[in-house]
C-alpha cells in the first residue's frame, strides 16, 4: 500500500497473470490452447521474462500446464478429472467441515459472510472469473480456518482443476457455486460436525452435478491470443 493507502498499480507479471487467468476461466481461451512467449509478450507489450514469469505462477496453481520442449498451453480437464476432484474434496472438506462445527468465532463467521456477499455481488454483476474465485476462496478459508496445514495444501491442489471444469462444462449462467449455499454451510457449521459434513457433502456433490457432458458447446471455442489482449496493454510496460 502506499502512504495514502490507494492500491499499488498493478506490476506488468500481475497484468499478464490476471488478463490469462480470466480469459482462461471465461473460456475466451479454449482448452488445448498453446500460449506462445512471443505472441504473449507482443500482444501485453511485455518482455518474454515477464510473460515467463506469469506462465510460471499459473503453472504453479495449475491453472495451466508446461510441458518440456512443448510450452504452455491451456489444460483440458475431463470428467474423469472431475469424479477424482470432486471425490477427493468430498473427503478432505467434509472432514474439515466436521471438525470446524461449532468451533467458528463470530470474527471468522464475519470473514465468511464477506466472502459470500462479494461472491453474490460478482455473479450479479456477470462477473463469472471473479465468482468462480471468490467460490474457491470460501473453501480455502474454510481449509484454513481449520488450521491443519496438510489439509490446505491437498485443497490449493484441488481447486484450480474445480474451477477449470466450472468454466469448462457448467451451462452458461449457472452459478459457480451458489452463494446461497455457502449460507446455508455457515449455517450448518454452528451445529454438529455430523450435519456440517452433510451440507458440505450435499453442496459438492450439487456443483459436480452441475457439470455438462464434455462437448464443444456454442461459443466455446475460445479465441487465439492475438484476438484479445488488447485491453491488457499499457505504453512503457515492456521493461517492467
């Protein structure tokens, strides 16, 4: 923060990261996509270092992949991934779920109402990049909020594939993970951990559900990066 605590302006890795992340959870960049330095770094008007860098960090929260001697590209999750994600987290977030209820101060119920109000506001507004994100933070401040250490690190594992197969294969204008759940969740951890790990079981199980047969569906193709980053760039942002 600066002095007059206004937001720093955002670095030119931090651009590169946020304009791929988007465009990737909105499905502007389709799976299979390969995302080239140079075309990055002439369409942000960056070096390559900086794009290597952004590559790098969505590499590392596996919103991407690198493969050796073939770059990055987007990665196309199936639903065989989504069986094994959504398995997984049912057992790691239930567990946490159980172990939580009744234990929440009101300070971290506060903290979780704020989360679930901007996700609200976020789908409202059409904002599908930012609801799907704040949906997996939810989760992780739960993971967090339980304080085993293991616990969130298996999640930080889980939750980018969760988001690239909500992207992917929830219908348009289905909720990422409705608000009104997380609610109810809240809810349900002032009470026995038996019927917190029920609510959490019940809400994974209606967002997998919510997950489309894999198929090309209208409008999913996505876009090659020359096509959309214009937006992104910023004069002098090359040395950064």
């Amino acid at each position: 923060m600066n002095d007059d605590d206004t937001p720093a302006p955002p670095t030119a890795t931090e651009r590169v990261y946020e304009g791929l992340y988007t465009d990737i959870l909105e499905r502007r960049l389709a799976p299979g996509t390969r995302l080239r330095e140079e075309e990055l770094a002439a369409r942000f008007e960056v070096s390559r270092t900086v794009v290597r860098q952004a590559l790098q960090r969505l590499a590392q929260e596996q919103v991407i992949e690198l493969q050796h001697n073939r770059g990055a590209q987007v990665p196309a999750p199936t639903r065989d991934d989504a069986r094994h994600v959504f398995d997984a987290r049912r057992v790691v977030e239930c567990e946490i779920a159980r172990r939580l209820a009744g234990r929440l101060h009101a300070e971290q119920v506060a903290e979780l109402e704020t989360l679930v109000e901007a996700e609200a506001r976020a789908q409202a507004q059409g904002d599908r990049a930012a609801a799907i994100r704040l949906s997996g933070e939810f989760h992780r401040r739960l993971a967090l909020m339980g304080g085993n250490p293991v616990f969130v690190r298996m999640l930080d594992g889980l939750l980018p594939t969760t988001s690239l197969l909500t992207a992917l294969y929830q219908p348009a204008g289905t909720p990422a993970c409705v608000a009104h759940r997380h609610v109810e969740l809240i809810a349900a951890l002032a009470g026995t951990g038996a019927s917190a790990a029920t609510e959490m079981r019940r809400h994974l199980q209606e967002i997998e559900r919510s997950l489309e047969e894999p198929r090309v569906r209208a409008g999913s193709r996505g876009a090659r990066p020359r096509d959309l980053f214009g937006a992104y760039r910023e004069p002098g942002d090359g040395t950064r």
